[in-house]
C-alpha cells in the first residue's frame, strides 16, 4: 500500500516548488480518481454523472485525474454541465475523425477547454480538483507530480493539457511546455493519480494493468467495468478507442457503462454502509 508518508511535489500557482503531501481526503463527501484513458472519457463522465445522481459525488467531493481522467476531473470539479462536456468531446472527436489524430488533437483540444472552463469555472478548481502531470523539467524528474492550485484558466489548461501530452501523438512536440518547466502525461507514473482516501476510477478491468501502475489502490475495490458484467468492449477494442476516437454511437455508449458502473459501485457502497462496515474510501488509496 501507499502509506501516508509518501511525499508528492505539490506546486503552486506561481510556479514555485515545495515538498508538501498531497491534501488527502478529509471532506464530508466521497472523493475520487480518475484514471489515465485516452479517448475514453465518456466512461468516466458515466461514472460521475451516476455519482452525483446518487447523491456520493457531491460539491465537497475532491476529485483528481491522469491524462484522459483530468479531462473529466477537471470538468466536474468546476461545475461543467455532464452534457455540455459530452458535446465538447463529440465535436473534437469528430473533428479528429474527419482531419486525423496524430498530432493534430492540441489546438482543437485547447480550444474545446478554453469554451468550458472560463474563469468563473476555474475558481472552484483550486483546492478541489488535482491534475497529475509528469515532470521532465526542471530537474528532478517527477511522476507524478500533483497539481491542485490553478492561478486561471489558461494556467489549468496548460495543467491538462500537459497530462494529456503524450510524446508525438497529442502534438508534433515531444513534451508540453508549461509554467517554464516541460511536461509530459500524467498517467505514466501512476494510471490514478495516488491520493490518501481517493476511490480509483478506471475504465479497464484490473487484470490488464500492471499492478505497479495501481499501487496502493485496492484492485478488487475500484470503480472499473468488472462492476457491469455485460461490458460489451474487449481489452484489444478499449486500447484502439483509447488511441482514436469512437464513432458517437461508441461514445455514447461508452457513457452508458460509465454511468452502469457507478450505480452498480454506488448499491456496493450503500449495501455496505447500511451493514457498518463504512464504505467511504471503498477502493481509496490506503495509508501504510
């Protein structure tokens, strides 16, 4: 397990850089992390759009995520409609689709955030939401570093825009370029980003992840499909939908079993609650 020793390189908005631990859960609500996913980030809106129905994904929830997951983090976190985000996400897709992927998703990515996430938004974003970012500069090599105060909106799109950069396939650059520092996904140290209490959320079935990618996080416990047994995507199909965009009846989909799953994890969690065995932090990062 991850024991609550564990430092992280927490960073402020400034720029500046301080050895502090990572802020865990202590909130009355239920917090989460998302995971690494690429172009399955509708899965995730699924799951949050269910939580928050259920009343388990609340406005004192935190909520942190890796690449593809800080997308969804990052939109729930300041208050971005579920649908507004889905519409955002089918037009880059599309746009993808018709104008190819490879390397061409940052502009049309930067802009679909820049829409969404306006200052107002970004507010709530500071000490609530977390962006995990994987620091190749300036030295030490951080992964992953995690980021959770945001100065404004063009300062929280660098974040997620520097956890979604993956090497020559978000953009013809090798790294993102971010608060005088370079940056690449966030999702390479850790496929959730490792918070103290933090449900893990992930659109993979366990058995196909390396463990150490998941370390800490009790695998059994997770928000993941082998919570919906009808999951209809295999490993070989969710990796190509995580590298190229769907069809928008494939995002809607996947949205559907997103949502499946996070009112099937939401009765574990209820059943398990009214049991006494606290169901709070079921499938959260554990403390040594």
């Amino acid at each position: 397990t991850f024991a609550g020793r564990r430092h992280f390189t927490s960073v402020a908005s400034n720029g500046s850089r301080n050895d502090a631990k990572v802020p865990p859960h202590t909130t009355g609500g239920i917090s989460f992390s998302f995971s690494g996913c690429g172009w399955l980030t509708p899965w995730h809106w699924g799951v949050a759009d269910a939580l928050m129905i259920r009343g388990l994904l609340t406005s004192e929830s935190r909520l942190a995520g890796a690449s593809g997951g800080s997308l969804a983090a990052a939109t729930v976190a300041t208050g971005v409609p579920i649908e507004v985000s889905m519409e955002s996400f089918r037009r880059l897709a599309n746009l993808c689709r018709k104008h190819g992927t490879v390397q061409r998703i940052e502009p049309i990515l930067r802009e679909e955030l820049a829409a969404v996430l306006t200052e107002d938004r970004v507010k709530a974003m500071s000490g609530r939401g977390t962006v995990a970012v994987t620091r190749l500069r300036p030295r030490p090599f951080k992964a992953p570093e995690l980021v959770n105060t945001f100065a404004n909106a063009d300062d929280l799109i660098g974040a997620l825009l520097s956890s979604c950069h993956i090497p020559f396939y978000l953009s013809p650059k090798a790294s993102q370029d971010w608060r005088g520092g370079s940056y690449v996904d966030g999702g390479f140290g850790a496929i959730m980003p490792p918070i103290l209490g933090y449900v893990g959320v992930m659109p993979f079935l366990p058995r196909y992840i390396p463990p150490p990618l998941t370390k800490g996080f009790d695998r059994s416990r997770l928000i993941t499909p082998q919570l919906t047994p009808g999951f209809p995507f295999y490993f070989p199909e969710m990796l190509y939908m995580a590298a190229f965009p769907a069809s928008d009846q494939r995002i809607s989909e996947l949205f559907r079993w997103g949502a499946e799953a996070g009112h099937a994890w939401a009765d574990k969690h209820e059943k398990q609650k009214k049991a006494g065995k606290g169901g709070g932090e079921q499938g959260g990062l554990t403390g040594g």
